[in-house]
C-alpha cells in the first residue's frame, strides 16, 4: 500500500497531467471539496469543476512543493503557472480570455481512505490570480 506522500503526490502528478480517468480512479468524482471559489455545498463533481482550470488555462503545469503526511491525512503545496487563453467560468459569468500569464501557489489538505482521495481543502491568493490577468 503506497504511503500518504505517495498518494498525494500520485494526485498532483495525475492533475498536472489533466488525466481525468487517473483523477476518477482516485476518487475525484466523489470527493468532498473546499477552494476559494467553491464552499463545498451542494455536491459538486471535483473532475467537473477541474474543466474550468482546463478550459481557462489548457497549458497549465503544477510544480509540486513539500508534503507532509501523517496517518491519512497530508498537506501540500504546488505551484500553478499557466496563460488564460480560454474562457475562465465563474459563478459570476464567464471571463474572456486576457493572454496573460499567471504564477500562483496552491497549499492544500487531502483525507485519504485506502487509495481513494476523500476530501480536498484548497487556498491560494485570488487577489494575485487576477492582478497577474490584470483583472484587479
């Protein structure tokens, strides 16, 4: 049985890849979630929600940072860089794309049962996401 430093490191390989069945056979069409932009009310599909990432910033890449595991749990961080070329949905409506590069670093928590990843919490600084696309 892999460790929770592999599992978690396994997860931001598999999301940097944008495979979407690696994230589905880790639990991510069932996962209780938290970021930023998402309260985690009202069930909500992580892999549907990813497709706002994808669409907003196909060429998107994640560095992975330092994970901490202990038990099931484990924190992490990765830093995401990527240009909006592609529309970015918001509860808000839809932005244009601006062609602007963005550099922003995630930490995050993850709960593992066995293999599967069962929640997720995520921040990273909005304010600075939108200050790079010249938003704010």
């Amino acid at each position: 049985m892999p460790t929770v430093n592999e599992l978690t490191a396994n997860f931001i390989s598999v999301l940097d890849a944008k495979d979407l069945d690696g994230l589905r056979a880790i639990g991510l069409d069932d996962v209780s979630f938290v970021t930023p932009d998402f309260d985690g009310s009202a069930g909500r599909d992580f892999v549907e929600y990813l497709g706002k990432w994808t669409t907003g910033f196909p060429d998107y890449k994640l560095e992975a940072g330092p994970i901490i595991g202990e038990g099931t749990s484990s924190a992490y961080s990765w830093v995401f860089r990527g240009t909006n070329t592609g529309p970015l949905k918001t509860d808000a409506g839809e932005l244009p794309p601006t062609g602007k590069a963005v550099e922003v670093t995630l930490l995050g928590t993850a709960v593992w049962d066995g293999n599967q990843l069962k929640e997720i919490f995520m921040v990273w600084d909005q304010l600075l996401m939108l200050q790079q696309l010249g938003l704010a």
